[in-house]
C-alpha cells in the first residue's frame, strides 16, 4: 500500500485524488494533507483519511481546526500552518509519494524539498516547474527520481513515450537529450470558451462567459487561463523541462473535443496520441500507479459519442498569452516566473472586475519588458523575483484602473 502526501488536498485536483484513492482503498493510504482556507472539507478529508499530519494557510485556522476535530470527536493530526507546514506535510517521512497540487507559488518550495529528498513526486502544481524548473529538474536528475505529471497534456506525453528508448544517462550533459527517438510532441488545447469569438467582441467578455469552459470542470484561475490559452503556454514551458526538450520540439494545436491530449511525433514519421475522457481522475490515477496500471471503471472512453475529431492552428492573434510564454521560454532566466506571477495578479483582477479581459496579456507583456533574464541558483532568489513581479503587476494594474477612469 503506497503513502501519500497531497499538497492542495482540498482543491479540484486534491479532492478528485482523494477520489481516485477512495476507489482503490487497497493501494493507497493517506499520510498527510496541506490544505488553504477550506476547513469544511478538510474536516471531511480527516475523517474520511486519518492522516497523521495537516496543515493549513494560518495560526487562527489551526487553533480553529483543532477545536472543530475535538467537537466532533474526530482523530486529531499533528496540525501545522503556513509555509511550515507545508513543508511538513511534503517532506512526511512515511510520505513515498508527493502529489503537489496547491496552486500558486505556495507550493514551490515544499515541491523542491521533496524532490530534494528523494520522494517520488507527482505533479499537478504548474508554478512548480514554469518559474523554477532548472533548479527542480536538477534537483530531480541528483535524486535520481522522476516527476511524475498529472497535467493530462504532460500526463498523455509520458504514457506515449513509454514507446520510446530512453537515455539512460545524464540528460543534462552537453549535446544529450532524453528521448532521442523523439521529433516533437504536440501539446492539445480546447481553444476554451472563446475559439470562435468574433475578435472584436473580446473586449466586452464577462467573467461568466470566460468561466465557462466547454469541457473541463476546473479552479476559476486555470479556466481562465485556459480562455486566454496561457495555461497552453505554461505547459510548453513544463515540457521543455518535464521531457528536455527544446522549444521547436514543442507544438499546440486546437482540438475541441479534448479526446486527445497529446501527441507524439518520433523521427521514423510514426505518431502516436493518447485518448481519454476529459477527466482528471484518469492522469492522477496513471500518476499514482506508474508504472503499473489499474482499473478503473468510473472513467471510460465513449467510442459511440466519438463522432469526429477536429484540429485547427492555436493563432496568436487571438491569444497573445500563448507567443507571450513562448517568448518567456526563449530568454528564460527570470521570465517564466514573472510571466506566471503577472498573469496570476492580472487574472485575480479580471475576477474582481479591476481589469477587463484583453488587458491580462498587456500586464503581463509589460512586465516581462521589465524583468531581466537572471538565472536563479536557488528558490530564495525564485521566490524574490516572484514578489517583485507581483509587485509590478499589481502597480500595472491599478495604473489601467486609473487610465480607464480618466477616459
């Protein structure tokens, strides 16, 4: 029976783990759970999973926490909070895997110190490798461990590949590359809610009609990077790490139904495409069980309702966030992380009616002009230029407010 730990137990990817674990109670046990504000559901988690560790974003919610399990006479964990307790429940020593799903940078450094340590560690959590993955892929290739991706994108990538020879060597010595029977791999998007939108009535999108995605059922901020196709371009930046790749190795095509969610292009011409359901709980159970696979009933491929496949050019005219990270990739350094730490303060404002839809590529645009490439030699220096382009990105746009006011 595997231990785990989950970073973001109670988010979408957290809970539909926790789901996939509950239909395969003789393979998993939970070992420790790091949560945020949400104590209704972590309460539920506890009761269902009796980790011996939990954390949560704050003081007072631990004090509260504590006292609710009491109340309802529940077993009662060793309970941590804030970046300590993350870090707890990451580094678990009862803990073989890590699924690092918290959003935001508030999981990065609890990702590294389990890579660091050797845990196997599988990932959902984007910021993790967009805004440090040189230091994260090294600290993975000295440990000698593989990340795992839960990205169904990453996830088909990975399932395609095991039809690959694999270097055995360092992939990180000059002129080698990890999979060199590999041409290229295609990254699939939906194309969200606006792939046919006239360009000209983007301007006036709502936070509802942005919100709703066509296919998947997701967090607000990742559906909202998927409209603007910036979580497409996250994930090229996640497979130049994830797979070693370089950046013409990496194409995105638009395919609506979301029945394939990669491609992989080897250097004899053949292709071969992973096909599944849009439901995540079938890439976090690949994750969880690599490299044997299960069964699993609840998540099954409709051939009947499988009528046409559709694909079509991912235009950067019509999302600009897609040639941005692209852009970002190109001179690396700092960029991946201001590009993700932008876009993170831009799309919180589009949800709080600060900031109208088009202008979340503008912020992030003018804040890329302002980072240098510095590389980074640790997670401190990662974690400082995060701040620094939320910083920048916070002035950007209350300065847009103030522009738009005075129209």
């Amino acid at each position: 029976m595997k231990a785990l730990s989950i970073l973001g137990s109670t988010g979408s990817i957290g809970r539909q783990t926790l789901n996939v674990v509950e239909s395969l109670p003789e393979q998993f046990r939970i070992v420790a759970l790091a949560a945020g504000n949400n104590l209704a559901e972590l309460l539920n988690q506890i009761g269902r999973h009796g980790p011996e560790v939990v954390s949560v974003a704050t003081a007072q919610l631990a004090d509260d926490l504590s006292l609710q399990l009491r109340e309802k006479n529940l077993p009662l964990p060793e309970i941590h909070h804030g970046r300590e307790g993350m870090l707890a429940t990451a580094t678990h020593p009862n803990a073989e895997m890590v699924l690092s799903a918290a959003v935001g940078v508030v999981g990065l450094e609890a990702t590294y110190e389990a890579v660091k340590l050797g845990r196997t560690v599988a990932l959902s959590n984007k910021e993790v490798l967009v805004a440090a993955g040189e230091l994260v892929m090294a600290a993975a290739a000295k440990s000698g461990r593989e990340l795992l991706p839960v990205d169904s994108e990453h996830n088909a990538v990975h399932q395609c590949l095991r039809a690959s020879r694999r270097m055995d060597q360092e992939p990180r010595a000059a002129g080698q590359v990890l999979f060199p029977e590999v041409r290229r791999i295609v990254l699939t998007a939906s194309g969200g809610p606006f792939r046919k939108t006239p360009l000209f009535t983007l301007a006036e999108v709502t936070i509802d009609q942005a919100l709703a995605h066509p296919n998947w059922k997701m967090g607000n901020r990742i559906t909202i990077d998927s409209a603007t196709l910036m979580n497409k371009g996250f994930e090229v930046i996640e497979a130049r790490w994830l797979f070693n790749l370089r950046a013409d190795q990496i194409d995105v095509i638009i395919h609506p139904q979301s029945v394939i969610h990669s491609f992989v292009e080897f250097v004899d011409g053949a292709v071969l495409a992973q096909l599944a359901p849009p439901d995540m709980r079938m890439p976090i159970q690949y994750a969880l069980s690599y490299p044997d696979r299960v069964e699993c009933r609840p998540v099954q491929l409709d051939w009947s309702a499988l009528r046409r496949l559709d694909f079509e050019k991912a235009s950067t005219r019509r999302f600009p966030c897609l040639r941005l990270a692209r852009e970002a990739m190109k001179k690396g350094g700092a960029l991946p992380c201001a590009l993700n730490a932008a876009d993170e303060v831009a799309v919180a404002a589009f949800l709080d009616h600060r900031l109208p839809f088009l202008a979340i590529p503008a912020v992030v645009e003018s804040i890329l002009a302002k980072t240098p490439a510095t590389k980074f030699d640790s997670i401190a220096e990662v974690l400082a230029a995060d701040a620094e382009a939320r910083r920048l990105a916070s002035d950007a746009v209350a300065n847009f407010a103030t522009k738009s006011v005075h129209a």
